[in-house]
C-alpha cells in the first residue's frame, strides 16, 4: 500500500464541526481523499484525471 501525505484541502470550510477534506497527491497515477475527522477511515482513491474532473464540477457548481 502507498504511503499517503495528506494536506487539507483549500476549499475545505474550518467550521466547528471540523467538516474538511484531506488530499494526498505524493503518490504517482494517483490522488487519495479522505474526512480529516476519521484519519483511520476509508480513503477514495481517484485517477489525476478523475480527481481533475471532480474538481472542475465542483467548482462549476459554487458558482
């Protein structure tokens, strides 16, 4: 298994729930997101393509 370093997202909101999502991006070919409030829980694993496309979404729908 890699060994992800994962960042908190820059379009994660510091809320007092703590919602943000991590990112890892150290590992070739692939783009690991994870909840930060669950470090030990499950981990999504996304193509750079795939992870590209996600975020093209999501920032069309913000607008």
């Amino acid at each position: 298994m890699a060994s992800f370093i994962f960042r908190t997202s820059s379009y994660s909101s510091v809320t007092e729930n703590g919602e943000c999502v991590e990112v890892a991006t150290n590992v070739p070919a692939l783009v690991a997101i994870r909840d930060s409030k669950r470090p030990t829980g499950p981990v999504l694993h996304l193509t750079p393509t795939a992870w590209t496309a996600f975020l093209a979404t999501a920032t069309a729908a913000r607008r």
